[in-house]
C-alpha cells in the first residue's frame, strides 16, 4: 500500500496523524529523506514523529520488515538514508545490507539496534552499513549521525574493521523495557502537546 510522492497531489498526512506502513508520511522537500525499518509499530511511528521534529530530516516511508524494504528498493529510488533494525522476528537486518547496497549505491544504511554486538557491528559495516547506532541513543545524536551520514558522498565503503562515522558506545539494553528513545520522545511528544 503506498502513498503518492507527488508533489503536485494533495499533501499525504504528517507522522503525527499516523503514516501507513510502507508508505510516505510527507510531500517530499528539502531535508535527508530517510525510511525506517523496524518491526516494532509503535517505535517506528514515534521515532519518524520525533525525527521529522528534529529539522532537515523527513521519515518519508516506513517497513515492518526488510522483505517489505527490498521489493520497494526494487522499483523505486531509494532515500538518502535507512535505518534498518537487526533484530525482527524472523528476520535480520544485517541479512538485508548487502542487498539493499546492490539495489541501491547512493543510499547510507545505518543499523539502528537495542544490542551493542562487535560481531554484528563489524558484520554490517563489513557489508556495506554506513554506522551502526544503538535506540538507547539520544534522539538527537541519532538525527546528527542520520545528517552526517547523508553528507558524506560515499555511502558504501567496505570495512572489515575500524570506526563507523563516529564510534557508537557499548550501551545495553535495559531487560524487559523499552528502548530509552521511547523515554525521551514521550517525554518531548508530552511536553509539546501540554
């Protein structure tokens, strides 16, 4: 199901009045396009209301899961940058990098995960991933590496080892609670709509 990227139609509803998987929740301007891939609803709604919050970044799609991702990738332009889960269900994102980077070599693919793995870091970026962040990042450090990543001319660069665009601290998951990135969008969503 998809929603039209032209802009000479009507403006597809914001993030804030719910996007359809899959689909663009904006009429595309200027700004890094990115689409987001998670598995998890609820956090891909809220982190493209609080990205598109941040200024110069547009959530302009979102997928449940890569396969979704990929036929997408196969018949449409792909955004500046994706940021691509690990973990969904029965599916890995890091299984998704390398092609995503043979449908698509303008496009910075950034794994955005809740487990800080050196295997699965060095895996991603090896394949062809940009950066590698975790969710228990703060949403403004994520939208900063979401830019950077976007200026960088180079999306792919084949690394076996060494730092991504800036190193991600080993930070883990808090067992049996949300990410914090849902902490801290709640507490910002709130403090807007008060």
């Amino acid at each position: 199901m998809e929603k039209n990227e032209n802009a000479s139609e009507p403006a597809a509803p914001s993030a804030a009045s719910g996007s359809v998987t899959g689909t663009p929740t904006k009429t595309m301007s200027s700004g890094v396009r990115v689409w987001l891939v998670d598995d998890n609803d609820e956090l891909r709604k809220l982190l493209a209301e609080v990205l598109d919050l941040q200024g110069g970044i547009q959530c302009a799609r979102d997928f449940s899961s890569p396969d979704e991702l990929l036929s997408t990738l196969a018949s449409k332009p792909g955004p500046d940058v994706i940021l691509l889960d690990v973990q969904m269900g029965d599916r890995n994102g890091l299984d998704a990098v390398r092609p995503i980077r043979s449908l698509t070599r303008r496009t910075h693919v950034l794994m955005f995960t809740t487990c800080y793995n050196p295997e699965w870091r060095e895996r991603a970026l090896g394949d062809g991933a940009s950066d590698y962040l975790l969710k228990s990042e703060a949403i403004e450090t994520v939208a900063d590496r979401i830019r950077r990543a976007a200026e960088d001319p180079v999306p792919c660069r084949k690394r076996s080892r060494g730092p991504a665009l800036t190193t991600a601290s080993p930070k883990r998951a808090r067992p049996g609670k949300p990410p914090r990135i849902f902490d801290r969008a709640l507490e910002r969503l709130r403090g807007l709509w008060n």
